[in-house]
C-alpha cells in the first residue's frame, strides 16, 4: 500500500521486537557486569585459605603489560636430595613488595592469603603475600 504525502508510518512488530530485543540484552549485560563486580569484590575479600611457607626467596619481579603485578617464586626446602618444590605467590601491596624484595635469597616465611577464582589482572597466582619474616640472620 504507499503511502500518501500526509500519512505517518507507524512502528509495527518488527520494530517493537527489536526494541524490546535490544532492552533484554542491555539488561544482561547491565547483570553480567554486575554479577562479576560481586563476585571478584567477595573473592579478594574473603579468603579460601591462610598460612605460612618456609623456604629460600628465590625472585620477585613486577609483571604485566597493563596490569603491573608483583611475582615471585619461594623454593620450599624439605629433605636433603630431593628437588625443591616451587611455590609461586603474588603481592597486591608495593609496601610488602618492598619488604619482600629486600630478602631475596634468604631463608624466610612468607604469610599468605589464598583467594580462589580472581581475575588475573590482580595477580597471576591465587596466593597473595601479606607477610614476610626472616629466618636466618
């Protein structure tokens, strides 16, 4: 049917599909956003696990294109002729970076926090370093 000079097209089905389309999946995303912002404020909140690793500070770098993270490895002594096991581990904090820099090579503790299920734009591994002490001296 054409239309004539005066008449008004009108929005049909098509278009208000579309627009109830385009809503729904702004309202998914808005959720999807949301939902992960909860989740990784509770996941570095909370932590799964806490403890102490005696070992040889081995290295501690800072890594990353666009997020700069603290990295390091601590090799776990146990018996005599057996090869150490690695325990790799993240500092969030520069101040603990800074301590933990300062006893690289040295026999020390690290205390850490294990937080399970973060992004790794806050830190490679699940292990974040909140303390360290020597224990040689």
């Amino acid at each position: 049917m054409p239309e004539t000079p005066g008449s008004i097209a009108r929005p049909g089905f098509l278009h208000r599909s579309l627009r109830s389309l385009r809503r729904g999946l702004v309202i998914i995303a808005v959720a999807v956003v949301a939902l992960s912002a909860v989740w990784i404020l509770a996941a570095s909140t909370f932590s799964y696990s806490k403890g102490d690793r005696a070992g040889i500070l081995q290295k501690l770098s800072e890594r990353g294109w666009l997020c700069k993270t603290w990295e390091g490895e601590l090799l776990l002594t146990g018996v005599p002729g057996v090869i150490p096991e690695k325990f790799q581990f993240s500092v969030r904090s520069d101040e603990v970076a800074a301590k933990v820099l300062t006893e690289v090579g040295r026999r020390v503790t690290l205390t850490y926090e294990q937080h399970k299920g973060l992004p790794g734009c806050l830190g490679e591994t699940e292990y974040f370093v909140t303390g360290v002490q020597r224990l040689e001296p």
